[in-house]
C-alpha cells in the first residue's frame, strides 16, 4: 500500500527533510515500510515480518522483577566472554574502578537493600565497561539495564533476614573481582557461579515470586 510521496509525508508530520530521512531510515531497516523512486514511486507499507514485530514488541517495554531469573540465566551465559574481555583489556585504571566499586558494595552492607543491589550491579557494569565498545558490551548493558529496572521493586534494610546473604556475597564479588584482576578467569567463573554468590539474587527472585516486601 503506497502511503505517499516522502514530501506529503514531510508536510503531514510537520517534520524536517532530514528528521523524515532518519525516521524512514529507521522504519527500513525492520521492513515497516519500503520506499521506490521514480514514477510511481512513494513510500509503501512494508510487509509484516518476524523482525519487525520482534522490534515493536520489545520498543518501551518495562522490565519488572520477574526477570531476574531470565536475566540471570543469560547474563551466566555471556559470563565467560565478559570475564574473558575484561581480563583481556585490564590495566591498573581498570583495576582501580574495580577496587572503588567493591569498597562501594562493602560500604552498603549496613544500608537498604536497594542500595546493596544497585551496588553489585555497579561491579558487574564495570567488569562489562573494561573492554572497549562492541557488541558484547552492547547486549550486557541491556541485561543490566533491565536488572537495574528491578529495583524500583525493592525497599527495606538489610536486618537479620538479609544479613547472612549479604555478607556471603559481598565476599564472593570481592573474591571474584580479585580472580579477574589476576588474569584467573578459571577462578572468577567459580566465584560467580558459586551459591554464596548468586544466593542475593535467587533470594530477591524468590521474594518477588510471592509478593512478599
């Protein structure tokens, strides 16, 4: 189905020739629409397709405390190449950041739970902002992103319920940032894979399953 020429499509939306060139762009790239030269030439609506429905059902979407067990699982699985990376690209500016992000999460032991959440978070973003741009880091930001949005979710201080699991995975982030730092990658695996260290985020998956605050 033609739409209409791209100038009566400028004029109808009340837009700039190159804001209309970036937004057909755009809607190209996933096959929302097609556009032809020449005479009879316009823009037309594209077909549907996986791809384009694949990208309007994920534009907006909020992420909410349920997935903490699917981004964990795939965060597991991009482990080993974001270790992998990080060890790869380390220097003592790396290092550092990671240093200053662990005390971080020891600081928050005795704070809100949101905060110590939020501070795990911090170390794994700076593990995955080691490496330069790519697409792994792409994709990891994106998992972290939907984590982060998780927290909204989360309230209370970090009493007695919480304090064992704390501690237990303050020591296992801190232990494996120490095993990445020395190029170990066999060893921050461990760490990361380890109960001690996934217990915070099996318990809050837990909590958010059955409502509880």
């Amino acid at each position: 189905m033609r739409l209409g020429s791209r100038e009566e499509m400028r004029a109808l939306c009340g837009v700039s020739v190159g804001t209309l060139h970036e937004a057909l762009r755009l809607l190209q790239s996933t096959g929302e629409i097609f556009v032809r030269t020449g005479p009879g030439g316009g823009v037309f609506a594209g077909e549907s397709s996986a791809l384009s429905g694949l990208v309007r059902s994920i534009h907006g979407q909020v992420f909410d405390a349920p997935l903490y067990p699917q981004t964990a699982r795939v965060l597991g699985a991009l482990r080993p190449l974001i270790f992998a990376d990080a060890i790869g690209s380390m220097n003592d500016t790396g290092a550092a950041r990671l240093g200053e992000r662990v005390s971080a999460l020891e600081a928050a032991r005795d704070g809100e739970l949101r905060d110590l959440v939020r501070s795990s978070l911090e170390v794994f973003a700076t593990i995955v902002s080691i490496p330069p741009p790519g697409i792994l880091k792409t994709v990891a930001a994106s998992i972290l992103r939907a984590q982060m949005d998780t927290l909204r979710e989360l309230s209370g201080q970090i009493g007695s319920e919480w304090r064992a699991t704390a501690d237990e995975h303050i020591e296992a982030v801190s232990n494996m940032v120490r095993a990445i730092v020395d190029a170990d990658l066999t060893r921050a695996l461990a760490y990361a894979s380890d109960p001690p260290f996934m217990g915070l985020f099996e318990k809050i998956a837990d909590r958010s399953a059955t409502g509880s605050r």
